[in-house]
C-alpha cells in the first residue's frame, strides 16, 4: 500500500510539473508575443516623417509610461541618435536585434528589437515581473493538483486499508486453533468486491472440513474393527503355545512366539490411531503440561531409562495423549535398538520455545 501510494505521488506530481512547464513556457511566449506586438505598434506609429525635434506630447502619450509598470520602448536612428524613448525607462540601444536580455537600472530586462527602414524599435519588459506572474501562477495551478494528489492518497490508503482489514480478519480466523464454521466466514461487513473470495473460500472450508471428518470417522472405525481380529488372534495364539503339542516342538513354539510379537505391535498400532482419531476429532486439549506427560511415561518404562526433565513447568502446543504417544514411541525405540544390560537417557529441555527431547 506504500508503494502503491509512493506511485500514485510521483506519477501525479510528475505530471503537474510538466503541465506547469508546459504553461510557463507558453507564458514567456505570450510575454514575447507581447513585446514583438507592441514594436511593431511602436514602428507604425513612427512610420510618417516626424521632424527632427523632440517628440511632441502625443507622440509621448501613443507610447506611453509604461517604464514604471515593467515595460519600456525606445527608438533609434540608424545613426545611433535616439528618437525617442518611454520616460524614465532605461538606456536600450545596445540590445541585440531580435529577442535578448539587457541589464539595466539594477534590473534583468528581456528584450525585442527589429529595423523598420531608418528606424530601430526596441521594446523590453522586466524579467523579475515575469518571475513574480511564474510564482503566482505555480500557486495557482500546483496547490490544487497537490492538494488533490494528497487528498487522492489519504482515500485510497483508507479504502485499501479497510479492504486489507477484511482480508486481515479473515486470515486471522484461518489461524485460529479451533475449526472456524464457514458461514460465519462472510459475515455482514465484508465489501462486496471481496464476497466472491470470501464465497469460494468459504466453500472450500467445508469441503476440507467434511473430508476431514470423514477421515477421522474412518480412522476410528478402522480401529474399532481392527481392535476385535487382532484381540482374537492374539488370544488363539496364547492358547496354541501352551498346548503340549506346540510345546514339543521347537520350531513352531518360536513361530508362534514370533505371531505373538507382530500381533502385539499392531495392537499397540490400533492403540495409537485410535488416539491420534480422539485428537484429531478436537476431544482433547490443544495445549498439555509436558512434565505431567513425561513424569507419566516414566512411570510406565524400566528402570535403566534415566529422564532429565527440564525446569519449571513448559507447556506443549499438543494434546497430551499425541506428546505421550510420541514419547513413548521414542524410549521404546531406544530400548529396543540398545543392549539389555546398557543405560537409556532421555533428555527434555526448552530451546527457543520450542520442547526437545532425545
């Protein structure tokens, strides 16, 4: 949104500087238009032959007393004699022909001169008057435009910001531990540009929701059914071995020693789908004491497993029955990739908020 506002201020300014050049340039030329026209009224009102006296008052009068407001006139002779000249006005006969600046009086003078038979007409204006119109003109065409390009960021930082806010609100539902219901997901304040989105991902919510629940569903079903089998199998195999027949034979006690094993840890499999099914089904807590859990798993485990539990009381962002089960699956593996007669160590520390245990 900074960006897009950072763009919005350069690419407007950008274009309210080149149309305040564009009119400043087009000012200088209405100025010199300005003072090209009167030359040239100058030199027509000077075309007759006038005597070689000075100049009668009318003659003063069709110039004018323009020296006072900025702009002046004089006319030459071929000959450099001066004819005659605004009033007060400054010394122009070096001016170059055409356009040109001249220093005069303390002042910066723009300048036009051009010959109209034996006569040199030379009108010229004040440069720091034009510079002061620039100015009046720059407050006049730029104020608005930044006023306006302001305004323009401080609506569209509004209506961005409040359409991010919906978006900011929907993520923070997504987030949320618990399941959200979708129908909620829209809600009342939503703008309309953002209902399509909210629509689709409202929908998708409860298709991922209704194929969760029919995961779990099955999972727990699975269990339960596989949990009888396994029960009965188990217990056909503890009578076979102690049939005296069975006990006879070598070979076919350790098979059924071995039938014995394999239904033991796909029972202790069931046992573990069937919580992680409860966990899943949000009937646990989200949140367990990981002491509690592991001061509970060491009760069950020999004597030659040593705990070191961390300090204080951390908290897990997990069920108890999940840390349970994974600890446990944990120090079972330990004893059963390690010597009988060797000590198994299971360390528990918090490190950056975060629970490990090896």
């Amino acid at each position: 949104m900074l960006l897009l506002g950072a763009v919005w201020l350069v690419v407007g300014g950008a274009v309210t500087l080149w149309m305040f050049e564009r009119a400043s340039a087009e000012l200088d030329a209405a100025l010199d238009s300005r003072l090209a026209a009167s030359a040239a009224m100058v030199a027509r009102l000077m075309a007759p032959p006038l005597p070689p006296s000075p100049p009668a008052s009318g003659m003063v009068a069709a110039i004018g007393r323009p020296a006072n407001g900025g702009v002046a006139c004089e006319v030459d002779l071929r000959g450099g004699a001066r004819r005659t000249c605004s009033p007060d006005g400054p010394a122009l006969e070096a001016a170059p022909l055409g356009f040109g600046s001249l220093a005069r009086n303390d002042a910066i003078w723009r300048t036009y001169a051009f010959d109209s038979g034996d006569l040199r007409v030379i009108t010229a204006g004040r440069v720091d008057i034009r510079k002061a119109l620039h100015r009046e003109m720059a407050w006049t065409a730029l104020a608005p435009g930044m006023a306006g390009l302001l305004v323009g960021i401080v609506l569209l930082w509004f209506g961005v910001g409040r359409g991010l806010a919906m978006v900011e609100g929907l993520r923070r539902r997504l987030a949320r531990e618990e399941p959200w219901l979708a129908p909620d997901l829209a809600g009342d304040q939503v703008p309309r540009e953002l209902m399509p989105f909210t629509q689709t991902l409202a929908n998708r919510s409860r298709r991922m929701e209704e194929m969760l629940r029919r995961e779990r569903h099955f999972s727990d079903q699975a269990a339960h059914e596989m949990r009888s089998p396994v029960t009965a199998i188990k217990a056909h195999l503890q009578v076979l071995q102690r049939l005296p027949t069975a006990a006879r034979d070598a070979a076919s006690q350790q098979a059924i020693a071995h039938a014995l094993q394999g239904t033991v840890r796909l029972e202790r499999l069931i046992e573990q789908l069937l919580v992680l099914a409860r966990a899943d089904g949000g009937e646990a807590d989200a949140a367990c004491d990981a002491v509690a859990v592991l001061q509970r798993v060491a009760c069950r485990k020999p004597a030659r497993v040593h705990w070191r539990l961390p300090v204080g009381q951390p908290w897990v962002a997990l069920p108890d029955a999940l840390l349970d089960c994974a600890v446990r699956n944990l120090v079972e593996n330990a004893l059963k990739y390690s010597p009988p007669d060797m000590p198994v160590e299971v360390d528990a520390r918090v490190v950056a908020d975060c629970l490990v245990v090896g």
